[in-house]
C-alpha cells in the first residue's frame, strides 16, 4: 500500500492536499473540463461513458481519469490520461478540486484457487484548460462522451461518489469561472 505524502508534491504550481495516514493502492488522476452553455451562464463538465467490456463501472459515466504511471509526475499523468481518453491537449492546470477515494473487488485466479483482490484507489481531481474543444474519444475504453450540467447528469449511470465529485467540480467551476 502507499501512504501519500501529498502536501510535499506541486502541479504547475498548485500543491496538492492530502489528509497524510490515509493508505491507498493505486493513484489516479481526475481531469475536470468545462465549457460555458450556449444558452445561459450554466457550464458544463465533460464526462465520458466507461466501455460495457471495461471490469470496474462498466457504462458508467465519469470524468476522463486514469492510473499514475509508476515514476510518472501528476503532471505528465494528467496531460497523458486526458489525452489518451478525449484527444484533448492540456494547456493548463486551474485548481485541485475534491478528491474521491474509492474501492474495487475483482476475484482472480491462483494457481486454481479464487482469490479475491480488493484495491483501494485514490483520484485526485483537477479543473483544467485544453487547446481545444475537439473530442476524439478512446473507443476502446469508452463508448460516449457528453458535455452535462448537473441537471443532466442527474439522469445518467454514474457511481455516487462521482456523481458527488462532478457535482463539486461544476460548483468550482460556477464560483470561478462564472
């Protein structure tokens, strides 16, 4: 397990916040994109539909995210991460916003006996600029991608912590973008 030491750690200057204690076995990385309505001061977050094959949250929607790399900055993780899923290019780092930490369950196979593996990740989660709006989605991890206020995502599949986690990011993204 790690044990984050997170307040000794800077993405493009911002210093990432971390209760110290908490243990955790993977790191991974939350972009949160917004873009303001056509039709009124509302924004909107980018989110995207994890793929029916995909093992955790089949269907489900979230926010682009993925793994930290072992030796990988944050930085290079989020610009990578973002990229892979959106084809979106990160220009800037905007703020950290909540972080979600989260539990999955797979059961495996070991030399023929079921074991269950029980991981507990950490997303740490953050409003960013892109070069573009331009989305060419990762077909291979996920089947669709929305831009959604939280009205409409009221009605999509997503897990509740990010559905709560999208909530807070929208709210950011009203107190200091509007």
């Amino acid at each position: 397990m790690l044990t984050p030491s997170f307040h000794k750690l800077v993405l493009n200057g911002f210093e990432i916040v971390h209760p110290q204690g908490d243990h955790f076995d993977k790191l991974v990385i939350g972009a949160a994109v917004f873009r303001q309505t056509n039709t009124s001061d509302d924004f909107q977050l980018l989110i995207v539909r994890r793929a029916a094959h995909e093992e955790y949250y089949p269907n489900c929607f979230e926010m682009p995210s993925g793994k930290v790399d072992d030796g990988e900055t944050l930085g290079d993780a989020l610009a990578r991460e973002l990229f892979e899923e959106t084809g979106l290019t990160l220009s800037s780092v905007l703020a950290q916003i909540p972080e979600i930490t989260y539990t999955t369950e797979k059961i495996v196979l070991d030399h023929g006996n079921e074991v269950q593996i029980i991981q507990t990740a950490c997303q740490l989660n953050f409003a960013v600029e892109t070069t573009s709006d331009v989305i060419t989605l990762n077909e291979e991890e996920h089947s669709e991608w929305k831009w959604a206020t939280v009205e409409e995502m009221a009605t999509l599949q997503m897990t509740g912590l990010m559905r709560a986690c999208t909530e807070e990011a929208l709210e950011w993204a009203e107190a200091n973008l509007g």
